[in-house]
C-alpha cells in the first residue's frame, strides 16, 4: 500500500481555519468584548458572590471577585456547568 493510497478516504479532525472566529482587532473590541461576556454571565446567574465560607451556589460558575467604582465587576471562573 503506497503512502498516498493510505491516506485518501480519511476525513479531516478538528475545524477549518476560515471557521474559527476571528479575533477582536483592538484593545478597546477586546475590552467591549469581555464587558459583555461578564454582563451577559451576570444575567444568566451563572456569577455569584461566595458566602462568608467562600463557597459559591452549584448554579454558580463564576465568582463574583470585586465590583469596581465604575458599576463593572470582575470575575474568576470557579467550574464547569454540568447538566
């Protein structure tokens, strides 16, 4: 069997690099970005503050860190969601 032969018929693992996303372009697309991925956690109930313990509700995948004087917060992801 010839080396070329071997490989025909096998289909390409993992995505194509014309599917990935693309990257945001600027510190300020990369700052929006990340704002909105926290607001958007924020939302879902997926941030929490841990209780005095330092513990997080099993809903929680993120830990609530620091809220900032500008109304943002800042967030540390803690686990996984699981189903």
């Amino acid at each position: 069997m010839t080396k070329k032969s071997a490989t025909r018929g096998r289909k390409r693992k993992g995505p194509r690099v014309a599917s990935k996303a693309a990257a945001p372009t600027s510190t300020h697309d990369a700052r929006e970005a990340s704002q909105r991925f926290v607001r958007d956690v924020v939302v879902r109930g997926e941030a929490a503050t841990p209780d005095k313990d330092g513990k997080l509700p099993l809903s929680a995948t993120h830990a609530i860190v620091r809220k900032k004087p500008d109304g943002t917060i800042e967030v540390q992801r803690a686990r996984f969601k699981t189903y």
